[in-house]
C-alpha cells in the first residue's frame, strides 16, 4: 500500500504548528503528521479534506520508516475519502454492508459504540457485503491507498 498525498503538505514543522495550520484552513478535516527522530528532521504534515486527494506518495521516500498518526479535527464536517483505507488498531471489525458501518460508528440510536467510534475503514468483499473496521482518532497510525475500501471520518 502507498499513502495518499493529500492537497496540501508541509514539512520540517512540529505537531502543533501542523494542527494550526490545518485549523486556518477551511478546507482542512484532518491531517496526517508523520516524523523521523530526531524529531521535526524531516517531518510531513499532509491536509485531506472531504473530497478524494488521490496524489499518491512514492513508498521510497519513507526509507527509514516514519511515525504517523492521523489527527480528525472535531469541528470539521465528516467526509468520505474513496479507494482509501485505515491502517492502526480497530477496536471492533465486523463483516457487514456500507450501512451498517454507519450505523456501528455514527448513528445516535447505537448507544456506547458511537462514542467510542470516530472513523471507520469498509474494505468490499462481496457485491453486499464487506469487513467494517472501527477506529478511535488516537489508534489510526495512517489513510493508505486501497482500491476496494473507503474512509469515512
């Protein structure tokens, strides 16, 4: 898999500066943040907005490996990012349909789930069916590339 690019970049800035920048930027729903140690040497901090940011990054530039996380901001409206996928730590995978991946991670009548449940990664299996993959904003490590998967945040 190759991470996405997203519409806009910045590098060599720490954390915070990368989250300020995004919040100035309308267009600006989340961020990937990846780092190299010693940190801010070599740091890219990629926007994504709702729409698909299919600019794809050459896996070579990441020799040696980065650290990333992807950091949703809360003000921002929820958006679907196609031929997209979650990498990190699900705290739930569920085989089911498109709804009900929204109905596990977003609706308001699904009780605890929905707290719990900032983004989801649908990967299709099946003309119906698929695997639903749950995250919370600190357990996703990066959005990567996938044909037969979709992001919604």
């Amino acid at each position: 898999m190759v991470a996405l690019a997203g519409y806009s970049s910045l590098q060599n800035v720490d954390n915070s500066t990368c989250l300020s920048f995004c919040r100035q930027d309308e267009n600006c729903a989340s961020v990937v943040y990846s780092e190299l140690h010693p940190l801010f040497n070599g740091s890219v901090c990629r926007f994504f907005n709702n729409r698909v940011n299919l600019t794809l990054i050459d896996p070579a530039i990441y020799d040696p490996p980065r650290l990333s996380y992807l950091i949703i901001l809360e003000s921002r409206q929820k958006g679907f990012y196609l031929k997209a996928a979650l990498e990190g730590s699900p705290f739930l995978v569920r085989k089911g349909s498109k709804n009900d991946c929204d109905c596990h991670c977003f609706n308001e009548n699904n009780g605890a789930i929905r707290f719990f449940c900032d983004a989801y990664s649908y990967k299709i299996s099946t003309a119906s069916t698929g695997n639903c993959s749950l995250y919370t904003a600190k357990d996703i490590t990066n959005i990567v590339y996938a044909i037969k998967s979709y992001v919604r945040l």
